[in-house]
C-alpha cells in the first residue's frame, strides 16, 4: 500500500479531523492515557515560554536523567535523550555532553515551533527517561526500542521493534536510521529486518541476530495497542510502546499518519489485511476480544 491509497482510503474516512489535537499533542495524549488507566512515561515538567527557562536549573534537580521532546512534534524530530550527569554537564545518549546554555538552547528551538507540525510555537516536555528491558541489549545501540503497531478499526493489524542504531542517534526512527524488525502478531517473535529499506539480519552496531527474539509481555502489548483505539477516536493509528525493565509496557504515543516502512520490516502489503477489517460487520468492543480476532485473521488465508 501506498502513501496515497493510505491517505484516501483510510485515514480521510476513518481519522476525523476533530480528533487529531488528541494525538498530535503528546502532552493531552498523556493526559488522556492516564483518566483511560494506561500507563505512560511520567511527566516531570513543561515548559511553555522562554522566560520559563531560567527555571531548568531548578526543575532539572531531582533528575539524573530524562528527555526533553516538543509537545507537537513528529517524526523523533527535536527529540534530547539525557542519560546521565558528569562534572555539572548533562550527558547525552551518544555521548555528547550538554551545559544548561545547551539545553535551554534546544527547548528555545522547540518553543519556536522548530521541530513541530507546521512549525507552530510549541512546548516542551520533560519526561521519565525509559530503561529498556535487557532482552534488547544485544540488538540495541544507546537507546530505546520501541514496538509500533497499526491499529485498525480497533484491531491490531501489523506490528515491528525499531531499534536504535548508531545513525539515528539513540532514536527509535527508521528515517533517521533505526532498524526496524517485523513481529509475528501471534507469537510476539521477531522475524524478518530491514535498516536503510534494505534486508538485515544482524544490528549494524551490536552484530545482535534480529530474528527470533520473543517480545515479553506481548498480549499485553497488542491490548494496549487496541486500547489506544478506544482512547484516540480515531480508524487508523500507529501505537508505539516501549519496554521499561522496572514498568513494563508503556504507551509512548499514538500517531494519525502512520508511515508504510512497517511493510519492509514484515515483508509483506498491509492493503490485504485492512481491506478485510473493512469489510467486518462486527468488531467486538472489548480491547481482549479484539486481539483475539487479531491474532485469528492473521492464521487464517485472506
């Protein structure tokens, strides 16, 4: 499927206009994560003018690590990574080191819209830093994985890991050089790669093998995807959790224009299996039941 066929038959009919604030605003989508009782990352601050940074100093203190990302942002554009302090600095996740002058820098970029859709004044949010689980150590390079699963009218249809390379510094983005790794939607096993829109077998930094590695918590997962659903309002989404070694899966955000790459990363077209949800009369209402359908389309023959 094309980006086309994606924007004219799937996301004008099933994405109302009016229910995109929820999502392509980071801060309400947290917000309404929490009244729906899905976890999310926790939000230590915002800041919303640059006169409030003369206060990072402050609000920084109780954190030895975070990351700062635009409210409006899309794509892991404008996205800090801080991992770690050394002799007053803050240490990036690829190495760098960063001095408050840095840092409120970047969040005066962000304030300017600089990162954000449309390149409207935005905010930025400073959030619990995520550690991922060590099953992904071997395949990950300074950063943190995440699972990206398109959701349907409800129904998880496909899903991959993008895996931090060391090209896309630390950020989990196929455009900015992550790996990304096709998922079983049964199973939770990985099975196929691609980095660069090419196949790969083994993470181009950690030489870690792609292939079958078993998501843990994995109906988890595809519940909390179906559930975002239900959150959002909206036909056809894009959900990315992430793994925390201590919190377990965590909602990372909810996207209204999924890119298409995750059909290089499971060697296979999403028009099929859409096209089929379509034509459903009934979808359950419960986000359990759902998966379970899910997971029956998927070893069933179109």
């Amino acid at each position: 499927m094309g980006l086309n066929e994606r924007n004219a038959d799937f996301i004008l009919p099933y994405n109302p206009r009016g229910r995109y604030p929820a999502v392509d605003n980071k801060r309400e989508t947290k917000a309404l994560a929490l009244q729906a009782g899905i976890p999310v990352p926790k939000l230590y601050g915002v800041i919303e003018i640059v006169h409030q940074i003369e206060q990072l100093q402050e609000l920084l203190a109780p954190c030895e690590d975070f990351v700062i990302k635009p409210a409006h942002g899309c794509g892991g554009e404008g996205i800090l990574i801080i991992t770690g302090r050394q002799n007053g600095r803050y240490r990036r996740a690829g190495g760098a080191l960063f001095d408050e002058e840095d840092l409120g820098h970047h969040i005066a970029n962000i304030l300017s819209g600089m990162y954000s859709l449309g390149g409207l004044a935005d905010s930025a949010l400073i959030e619990y830093r995520v550690r991922y689980d060590p099953l992904f150590e071997s395949i990950s390079f300074q950063g943190v994985p995440d699972i990206r699963t398109l959701v349907f009218r409800g129904i998880p249809v496909m899903a991959m890991i993008r895996l931090p390379t060391r090209l896309s510094d630390g950020k989990a983005n196929l455009h900015q050089g992550a790996v990304g790794v096709g998922i079983d939607l049964v199973t939770g096993c990985t099975f196929s790669g691609v980095w660069n829109e090419a196949p790969v077998e083994h993470h181009p930094d950690t030489g870690g093998n792609l292939e079958n590695v078993q998501i843990p918590h994995w109906d988890d997962i595809l519940t909390l995807t179906a559930r975002c659903h239900d959150l959002a309002g909206l036909g056809f989404i894009g959900v990315d959790i992430v793994l925390d070694e201590v919190m377990g899966p965590m909602m990372l955000e909810i996207n209204a224009r999924p890119g298409l790459s995750i059909q290089l990363a499971n060697k296979t077209g999403l028009l099929p299996r859409l096209r089929r949800i379509e034509k459903l009369r009934d979808i359950p209402l419960s986000a359990a039941e759902r998966v379970g359908l899910a997971k029956h389309l998927a070893q069933s023959p179109p």
